[in-house]
C-alpha cells in the first residue's frame, strides 16, 4: 500500500445486463458498481472504486496497482460495451493529530458513529468530492 496519497486510474469493464450496466474492475475482485444507463454506471464506477480501497486500507489489505488497460483480455461471455479508466485517489497511512471540536459535536458524532476517525474521515471525503477537490 502506498505510504500517501496519490492519484491512480484503474481499468473498468461495462457490460450491458438485462435492467442497465454493470461495472467491474479487473484488478479488484468484488469491486462493482451499476447504474441504469452507461452514463450513470461510469459515474457510480468512481464512488465503488473510492469506497473499495478506502475499506481495503482500513483493514490493511493491500491495495494492487492498476493494470494497463491495453493488457486486459476481453471475455468472450460477457456484453461489453465500454472501457474506461477511473480516477481516485489512493489512501494512503493513517496519520494520528489532535484536533479540537465542540463538546456538543462530538456528542452528536458519537450517537451515530463507532468511530470517530472514520466518521470524520468520510465526512472530510464527501466534503473535498462536493467542492470538487
């Protein structure tokens, strides 16, 4: 697993089903994503593909690095219609700070929350994803 974050493109297969397109990573087993049209499948493929090794790092699994794109065989099974490559960003060591929040906060974060790191940890994702960072 890389030690920081850093930037990385994985390869992605669609395939047509019988109620919209299904998206699997070939370098990651278990990693899927749908959507109701291809446009939709290739946006849902970028949040499978972020929650995927973001829980894959939390349990320390290692994390392979993407294939190239140009090296993945096609299966004679399966009703391809695209390939694409998907952002995200790698996670990288968790890294312990101090931080200071409002008593009243952190009272709310833990009716809700098991954990306290990683409920911040998916808040400040969904915060960067919403601004666009």
């Amino acid at each position: 697993m890389e030690t920081s974050m850093a930037t990385a493109y994985y390869p992605a297969i669609i395939e047509r089903g019988n109620d919209g397109f299904g998206v699997t990573f070939p370098d990651l087993p278990g990693c899927t994503s749908f959507g109701t049209s291809l446009q939709d499948a290739a946006r849902n493929a970028e949040e499978a593909l972020d929650g995927h090794l973001n829980v894959a790092a939390e349990y320390g699994d290692s994390i392979p690095e993407p294939s190239n794109l140009d090296e993945i065989g096609h299966h004679p099974d399966v009703d391809e219609v695209a390939r694409l490559l998907v952002r995200v960003e790698r996670p990288g060591r968790a890294v312990r700070l101090n931080i200071t929040l409002d008593e009243g906060l952190l009272a709310r974060i833990d009716r809700v929350a098991k954990n306290r790191s990683g409920f911040l940890a998916e808040a400040a994702r969904r915060a960067l994803q919403s601004a666009g960072a």
